[in-house]
C-alpha cells in the first residue's frame, strides 16, 4: 500500500479529524466484514482516548466562572474599603473615630488586591476577616452601620473558594486519569494505516463493494495531508524571518 497517512505531519487535531473520516465513511462496510469491523473497533477506541486527553488539556470551563467572582469580591472589598475611608475622614468625630481602625486592616489586607493573584488576595482576605471577626471589630463595624457590607464581601469570598476547589479537584481528576495526546497519537497512525491497509486489499478482491470508499477515503487523507503540509511550512518559514507566527 501507498503510504498516504504521514505520522511526521499530523497535527492531534489532524489526527483527529482523519480518523473521524475514517471511521465515519467506512463504517456501512463493517456490518458484514467482521475483519474490518476488528480494526474499525481499534481505530475507534484509540480515537476516543485521543479525543478524551485532547479536552482535558484544553482550559476548563470553570475559569470563566473565577474571574467573575473574583470581580465579585473585589467590588465587595472595595465597596467597604472606600466607605471606611470616607468615615474615616468624617468631620464627625464619633464616626472618624470608630472608622479609623477598620480602615487601618482593610489597608493593610485589601489596599493593593488589584495587583495580587488569586492565591494572595485570598491568602490576605483571610487574614482580614480574622482581624475583623474579633469581637471588638465586629463592634465597630455594627455601630457604623457597615456589617452587611463586610458579610457580602465574606458571602463573595466563600462563592470563589467553592468554586477554585472545584476547578483544582477537577484538574487534579484530569491529570490522574489523562495521558499525553501527543502519545496516544503515535497509537492512531498505525491503527488508520491498518484499517486502510485491509480497505485497500478488499477493493482490489472486490471494487465494487470497497471501491468507492477507499476512494473517497484517500481523497479524504490528501486533503488533511496538504492542510497540514501548508501549516508546517508555514512555520519553517516563519522561524527563519522577523515574521510573526500563524496563530493556530
């Protein structure tokens, strides 16, 4: 058999895309060809590891979801940290007074969240509502009036660390059970080969049956092949000038 499936070009997205042709076009021949059906079986299986590991490498879900709450919790802090500095600066001296030692840890905790991770500012916010959940705090934070701000800012805190917990055990489940994809491709290309190397020799037994499918299915290959060709051209040639790289 020609070689027409190329290991040194395909891409996992490439590899991807050819076995689904594959599988998709030769699957009527398997119902009565249980030699085929063997192979189509294999190709399959391997297709949908690959499948599998290739979006589990891909960014989860959930982190659209933390930058939302992390803005969430950013607004509640900085909602109670400029109500404390305008009490703080009061000509009302009861109010300035009693605002002026809230203030002082929402500074020293939350004053430069904007420049921190999410590890950090909750490393900090914690640390915050320990100096603000001591009884004398509470106190203060009761009489200015400011306690259901400081329990939104608690509620948005809570609302992120469910749902970063979430996304690590998620990412840690990934990593467990994933393989490379790079990896289970060099599995795909022998499993495509055979499953067209037993296409091929039954088209030339029997043309009439295999003739059209085997057809199609090396138009199918030549098509991905010159796409994948192209791209890594493309990116030989770019490595060589000033030029920037295709985004892929």
């Amino acid at each position: 058999m020609e070689k027409i499936i190329i290991p040194s070009l395909l891409s996992v997205s490439d590899g991807i895309l050819m076995a689904d042709r594959i599988l998709e076009t030769s699957q009527p021949l398997t119902v009565n060809d249980p030699k085929l059906f063997k192979f189509h079986a294999t190709l399959s299986s391997v297709k949908t590891r690959l499948l599998k590991n290739q979006k589990n490498s891909n960014k989860s879900l959930l982190t659209g979801d933390l930058i939302l709450l992390d803005k969430r919790r950013d607004s509640a802090l900085t909602a109670l940290r400029y109500i404390l500095h305008g009490m703080s600066v009061s000509l009302i001296e009861e109010v300035s007074k009693k605002a002026t030692k809230p203030f002082a840890i929402i500074e020293k905790y939350g004053g430069k969240t904007y420049k921190m991770g999410y590890k950090e500012e909750t490393s900090n916010l914690l640390s915050l509502f320990l100096d603000f959940d001591l009884p004398e705090n509470t106190q203060l934070l009761t009489e200015l009036g400011l306690l259901p701000f400081y329990e939104s800012l608690k509620t948005a805190q809570i609302a992120f660390d469910t749902v970063s917990k979430k996304k690590s055990d998620q990412k840690t489940e990934q990593t467990n059970d994933s393989e490379p994809a790079t990896e289970i491709l060099t599995e795909l290309t022998p499993a495509m080969t055979n499953l067209m190397a037993m296409i091929e020799l039954n088209n030339q037994d029997d043309p009439e049956i295999y003739g059209e499918v085997y057809n199609k299915l090396v138009t199918y290959i030549n098509e991905i092949n010159t796409t994948a060709r192209a791209r890594k051209t493309r990116k030989q040639n770019g490595n060589g000038t000033d030029q920037k790289p295709d985004a892929e």
